[in-house]
C-alpha cells in the first residue's frame, strides 16, 4: 500500500506533457438521416519510440447503433498507427433535437518490461462523432466571426448560418450591432438568404474602421428568419499602437532594493519591438532619477505581460509620493501619473508568507498532492500498527 502511494506521486509528477497516443479525426459531424447505414474510419496513432498496444472504444448517446468493426487489441509499431472501422446503423427517429454526441477513442495497454525503468502515465484519447438532429419546424443558428485590426484598416466579418429545422427559411437577414459600452456606435444590414432543411450559408461584411476610435467593441450578430430570430455576441478590438499601465507595485520598503512590478498591455494588433518602462519619482514638481528601468522586451500584439524593475530606496522618508512610469517604443514616450508609498520594514513577527508568492499554480497543487499523500501514509501506517497491536492481545 505505502509503495502504491508513493507511485503514485511520482507518476503525478512525471505525467509525460506531450500525448503518448493520438487520434484523427478528431471531430466528424454529421447530418441525422432515417435509417442511416455507413461507415466511419479512424486512425490511432502511437508517438512513442517502441511499439505499444493499442485498444478502441465506443461510448455516448448513441453508441448502441455503433459498432466498432475491429474490436480487439492491435499491436502498433514505434510512430505507426493502426486504422479502427465504426459501422453505423442510425433508426428510424431520433427523439432528442440539436447536436448528439457519441465518442470514439483508443486506449494505450501497458506492455510490461519495457527496460525503460520509467513510471508513466497510460493514456486516452477520445474523437467526437457528432450528428445534428433537425428541431421541429423552422430553427436556424448563428455564428460570428470578427477579424482584428488595426485602426484605419477594414475588418472582414462573417456570419455563419445554420437551418437546423426539418424545414426550409425563405429568408434570413443578418444585422450587425456595434457598441461601445453599451452606446449604439454602428449598425449594418446584410443581403437576404434562402437556407434548405439542414443546409448552411457564410454572410460576409465588411467594415470600415477609419471613421471610428481604437478599443474594445461589443458585436452582436442578429439574424430574423421568417418571423423568428437567432443571434451571436463577440468582442471586437480595433487596435491602436498604445500600451496600457494594468497594475503596478505600489509600497516599498526605505532603506532597500525594491522590487517594482509594471503590469501592461498593447492595445496594438501588431508586435511591438524594443518596448521598456521606466520609472521616476516627482518631488516638488522635478523628476527624480532612481534608475528604476526595466529590460527591454518584444511585447506581442494584444499582449498583456509584467515587467520588471529594482531600485533603492535608501535615504528617502517615509510617505507618499508622486510618481511617473514612462513606455518608450517605437519612437513613441507615453506617461503614467502613480502614487506610491514608503513604509518601514515588516514586523519579523508577520504571518505572512511572501516566499509563496512567487510559487507558480502548478507547483503549489504539487506541494498540495504530496502532503495529502505523505498525510495518507501516516494514516495508513498508524492503522496497520494497531491492528498488529490489537491481534498480538487477542493472542494473549
């Protein structure tokens, strides 16, 4: 038992980051039909350096009118793939309308002494079958798909419709509603369409940003069809070459190298290259230097990121103070007004822990595991020593 434990930690810890298996397709869609009778074909493909055992799967809604055609356990050559054949037999009616899913996938078999002396974890993997059951009457679905830019650029939006009904649209109109907090900033109107039981239909729009400010929009995708209405929301960004001051640190301890965190973001739909802040602070109206500069880095398009800069603060009062982080790229120098404070050191009696900070989510939830584990064990062995305890009384 105590050994099985302590696998079992270590096979949390060596979960390889990268599948041992993988399948393809991922994903088949397919339109519900009466008495449908087919054939679907997946590939199980194996990753590993040697050969492993390879064993199909079918589970889901509808896994009872599927039938994997070659059922048992293959043998799957180092990078190779085995191919695994489903036989379809759909009824007559299916009562549950919308998307019904069923699942194909293969399991990896552990082959014993592999030599590798390697504790790793066996592994899954699934491929979705999905098939579209028609909604009574008329019922259709909207999908929109916006396109970053750059502001002055034109953006290319889309709006896939799909008759999900048993019968037919004689028309569908799409709109499309731009807002800006909530404030109506444009409103457009696409040509008329005509969709078939179960067929679908892409809109295209474009739109112009040269006649709008750079940010963050709401969009909303509205589509009347015959009396009846379908939508879709997303957001849209219309980027401007701007960084965003998100957070910053704001107390420091006198008499000591400070750390000062700058968190940012690009509100450009490009890369920035050669970005950094600096920061200073302002005492009676003058800048003071403190040689507070962080590394320069190359920010990504939409990017929000942290950085990095130290300084000392020793000989300075305690307070508030007034202060300037400045972004310099690309020829550009934007300011950022900030209040900070000194303060004394922490009392050596405060509980709280600042070591923990700077230990990522996973590794905690490591820390975690391996004390619940260790806690097990002692557990476990306290059991098993009283009830060795509690044979050798009966004996006497």
């Amino acid at each position: 038992m105590k050994k099985s434990l302590i696998f079992l930690l270590i096979s949390l810890i060596l979960i390889p980051t990268v599948q041992s298996i993988g399948i393809t397709p991922s994903k088949v869609t397919m339109n519900f039909e009466p008495e449908y009778r087919g054939t679907l074909i997946f590939y199980g493909m194996n990753n590993r350096d040697h050969e492993i055992i390879m064993q199909p799967f079918i589970g889901g809604e509808l896994e009872k009118y599927m039938k994997i055609e070659n059922p048992e356990p293959v043998k799957v050559s180092p990078k190779g793939f085995a191919e695994f054949k489903v036989s379809v037999s759909l009824p007559s009616a299916l009562t549950t309308p919308g998307i019904v899913k069923t699942y194909f996938g293969v399991s990896e078999i552990p082959i014993e002494d592999l030599g590798s002396g390697v504790i790793a974890a066996y592994t899954s993997v699934e491929a979705i079958i999905e098939i579209k059951v028609p909604y009574p009457g008329k019922y259709a679905e909207a999908d929109l798909i916006v396109e970053d830019v750059g502001l002055g650029e034109y953006a290319n939006f889309k709006i896939n419709i799909a008759n999900l009904g048993e019968q037919a649209i004689s028309n569908a109109q799409g709109t499309i509603v731009i807002e800006e907090s909530n404030t109506l900033v444009k409103e457009l109107k696409t040509d008329s369409i005509s969709l078939a039981s179960k067929e679908s239909s892409t809109i295209p729009i474009k739109i112009k940003t040269s006649d709008m400010e750079g940010g963050e929009y709401g969009v909303t995708a509205i589509i009347d069809y015959d009396g009846l209405k379908a939508t879709d929301k997303e957001i849209w960004r219309v980027g401007y070459l701007f960084v965003n001051l998100t957070n910053y640190t704001k107390e420091f301890v006198v008499d000591k190298i400070n750390r000062w965190d700058i968190y940012v973001q690009s509100r450009w739909n490009q890369p920035i290259e050669s970005f950094y802040a600096e920061a200073k602070l302002i005492q009676d109206g003058n800048e003071i230097d403190i040689s507070a500069k962080t590394p320069t880095i190359s920010l990504g398009s939409w990017e929000s990121t942290r950085l990095v800069a130290y300084w000392d603060t020793s000989g300075l009062a305690l307070g508030n103070y007034d202060a300037k982080i400045n972004f310099y790229y690309k020829d550009e120098v934007s300011e950022n007004q900030v209040k900070i404070k000194i303060t004394k050191p922490r009392n050596k009696f405060d509980l709280r822990i600042p070591l923990l900070q700077n230990i990522s989510s996973q590794m905690l939830l490591l820390i975690i595991i391996a004390i619940i584990v260790i806690l097990d064990l002692i557990w476990l062995i306290w059991i098993s020593k009283k009830k060795k305890k509690n044979v050798k009384i009966k004996k006497v």
